[in-house]
C-alpha cells in the first residue's frame, strides 16, 4: 500500500461540500483516507478571480499504481461537473485534484509529474501539508513539510 497525498480545490458553488463530496468519492474508489487537513480559504494562484478558494489535502492508503490514480481523479472532476479550460492558464473550477505524493516516487511522464512541481511556491498545499504531515520529507526538496512552509513564509516576508 502507498500513500497518496492529493490537494483539493474549489472556487465555485458550495466549496467546503465539493471537496468533502470529492474525498468521499475518492475514499470509495481510490483507498481509504487516513489524514484530512483542516479546509484553507485562499486567494486564486496564477490568474485573477472574484472567487477565493477553499483548499485541502488528504491522504489516501491506495494500491492503485499513479497512472491510474491520475485516470481516476480526472474522471472524479469531470464527474463532479469539471470543465476543462479552451485557453492557457488556470480559470475558475468546481473541483480540482492535483496528485502531490506518492510515497517517495520521484516521476516525470508527459501527463503527470511526482512530486508536483509547485509545491514548494503554493501555500495553498504547503499549510495543510504541514498541518497533517509536518516531518514528512519531500522527496526532491529533501527537507520536511514544516520546512518548505518555513522557507515559503520567509520568502514571502523577504517579497523573493
């Protein structure tokens, strides 16, 4: 069995019953979740909107190798009333799903990065991160969870 960190998002509609609609649809298809942070209210990242998010993350136990993890979460957004943007960059979304971890795999295919590359820039993942698994060590950064947050903190204090 792994464990699979996924980040959770939503900015339209009733937020807070979208993510918790996505874990449980992910809790029946993907393995049983063992950690759920604390829901994060958010600005949008990388685009601008009216709309605040409302951010999570959860840990799956799962023997579903990340490919098919990948399938599968795409099939829960579209499920869920996902579209997908006509342009480049990030737009407004019911639901988005981003694989962050799976355990310690480092992996880079054309549909799907391990570890997702921007963790290290998004508070939107590094406080939940750090709130549910602080010591945990990213596989690339190899420092901790707790790190990456107290790195992000001071350089965004500091405006680097």
């Amino acid at each position: 069995m792994a464990n699979l960190f996924l980040g959770l998002g939503s900015n339209l509609g009733d937020k807070r019953k979208n993510i918790t609609s996505a874990t449980m649809i992910i809790a029946s298809l993907l393995g049983d979740v063992r950690l759920l942070s604390s829901f994060y209210e958010t600005e949008p990242w990388g685009f601008v909107s009216d709309n605040r998010f409302v951010n999570a993350v959860i840990m799956v136990e799962t023997s579903i190798e990340p490919q098919k993890c990948l399938e599968m979460v795409k099939a829960i957004e579209r499920e869920m009333g996902r579209s997908y943007k006509q342009k480049e960059g990030y737009e407004d979304r019911i639901i988005d799903i981003d694989i962050l971890l799976y355990d310690d795999c480092v992996l880079s295919t054309p549909n799907l990065t391990i570890p997702h590359p921007l963790i290290p820039q998004r508070d939107f993942v590094l406080l939940p991160m750090a709130e549910i698994a602080p010591h945990l060590i990213h596989p690339t950064e190899k420092c901790s969870f707790q790190e990456l947050l107290n790195r992000w903190k001071a350089s965004s204090i500091s405006g680097d």
